[in-house]
DNA sequence: CTTGATCCTCTAGTCGCTAGAGCATGCAAG
DNA sequence: CTTGCATGCTCTAGCGACTAGAGGATCAAG
C-alpha cells in the first residue's frame, strides 16, 4: 500500500495539485488522511478513483455527471441504467457538436479559401463575417458539451 | 435610419439583452446614444456591428480576437494578413477538436454498445471509465477553441 | 389611469479550473 | 548543521463569456 503526497497523485495521474485540492473542495475526492505536519497523504484507491474521474472528464463528463458515475459506481449493488443513460446522453453530446463544428469548418474553409490579398476594404474575412446570409448552413446553439 | 430600443436590437440579431450590455461593457460595442430617461438608442450600424460579432462568436472566435477583426474592419485601409491569420488559426483549431471529438465519439460508443443491463458491480460503462487502459487512442488535451 | 412589459444599474453566480500571496515544512548538498 | 530550494499548506481572486436576480424607473396599450 503506497502512501503518495499530493506531487506524487499529481505526477502519477496527470492531474496538476490544484486541481486535486479543487476536486477535494468540491468532494469529488475523499479528505486523504494528514500527516503531522498536515500534508495530504493519498493511497491506491485515490489513484483510481482521481484516474477514473480525469478519464471522464477528457470523455466531456460534468462534475455532475461524474459525481454520479462514482456515486454509481460506490454502490455496486445498484442496477447502472442511470450509467447507461449518461454515457447516451453524452455521446449525442459529442455527436451534435461534431456535426456542429463540420458546419462550421465548411464555412470557415470558404473564408480561407476567398482570403485576400490587399486591403481589409475588401477582406473576404471580414466581410463574411459580416454578411451572414454568405453562410450557408445554419449555426447551431452551442451544445452543453463543449468544455 | 432606424432607431432601436435595446429590445429590439435584441430581437433583430438574436442576442440577448443583457449580453448586448456586456458586450458594450467590455467595449465590443460602443456606448450609445440614450433618450432622456437613459435609454440606449441604436442604429443601423448598431445592427451590423453586432450580427457581425455574433456571427464570428458562433464561428468560434474569441472576443479578443473578434476585437482585432472588428479593428481591421474599423480601419479599411490596413491589409488584411491578420484577419487571413486569424481565420486560418481558428480553421485549425476546429479541425483538431473535430479529431478530438471523433476520438471521443468512438470511445463512447464503445461504452454503450457494451453497456451491461445487470448490476453497476460489473457495469461496461463505469469499468472502462475506470480502466484507461481499455481505450485506444490517446486523450488530447482540451483544445483552446471549446464553446 | 392602470397594468404589465421593458428598461435601467448593480452585484453575484455559473463552470472548471488556474494563479498568486504569504507562510510552513521536507530534503539533499556542502 | 546549515543553507537553500522544492514542495506543501490555506485563502482569495481571476479567467471567459455570459446569465440571473434585486430593486427601481419608465413606456405604451387598453
């Protein structure tokens, strides 16, 4: 049973130390246990439980929605419709704002493509920017996902 | 030449009201004339300066770089080399959040095509969650352009 | 004239961190 | 054993780009 120090967490999950002692504040992890002189001190299961929360975060998951996967995934006994949903729901998350950012290439593409060479009189950049009815597709609202 | 209440220059380019203040706030948008009970006023010009900034927001742009387009379109006679850069730098962008999200897409549908319908003991959802090392493709780090 | 929509300013909250101040400790080199 | 730097601690404030709410003034329709 290794017993790691807040650097060491951080070194070993690639998660920096500010973001430990955050995702601690906002009881995502567990208060670690101190030494006398009051630093933190981790053991394996912190390791997981920080590795599993980084690996949800790079997947879009919310604070939220990984507060419940670990609340899932605490309970073992629990059936995991509730895990299967987020994971839905997230991926509909992805798959909109994909399809959302493919528009958006195309007309960005456009802009590249028309770029100009003189003056900002005639710059295609900005004056698709300002003469939306250019684009072609329509813009979406931003998804939830995004960040 | 159209005078606008806040309202309806809210309606006319779809941003909401509070956020066309923010935006004058921070100086995206120029004070403008207000009627004797201090109501702001606008024009024309108003109108497209806003679309314009909406436009690039949807696109992805940041507010400082909108700052800069907005500055090159302010002053017509400087070339345009920095809205050319500024476009293809947030072409790039998309495109690797594009790749990132793909990435993303395929690990989770992995997720729920393996998703389990017994106990979360053994849910597919929150063990790959769990276990890194079940997914192929490395993790990009979240790009500068999300939402 | 009344009522409800719209407007005003100001402050604070959102999300997920990140940065900095101002200290206390730990550890290795000399 | 001292020096000095790395690491740790707490606390507060900041980021981007809004959004929400309080508490009040004003406008326009019926």
């Amino acid at each position: 049973m290794t017993a790691l120090s807040i650097g060491k967490l951080s070194k070993s999950t690639d998660v920096k130390v500010p973001t430990i002692r955050f995702y601690e504040q906002i009881g995502l992890l567990p208060e670690p246990d101190r030494t006398d002189s009051d630093r933190r001190v981790y053991g394996d299961r912190d390791v997981r439980r920080l590795a599993f929360i980084k690996h949800a975060r790079q997947l879009g998951f919310t604070i939220d929605g990984i507060r419940t996967l670990l609340a899932l995934s605490d309970q073992p006994d629990r059936d995991c419709d509730e895990a299967n949903r987020l994971a839905q729901e997230q991926l509909a998350a992805v798959e909109s704002k994909i399809a959302q950012l493919q528009a958006l290439r195309g007309e960005l593409w456009r802009m590249v493509e028309a770029r100009c060479r003189g003056a900002a009189a005639d710059c295609r950049v900005i004056e698709t920017l300002a003469d939306h009815a250019r684009c072609m597709q329509d813009h979406v609202e931003p998804s939830p996902f995004a960040r």
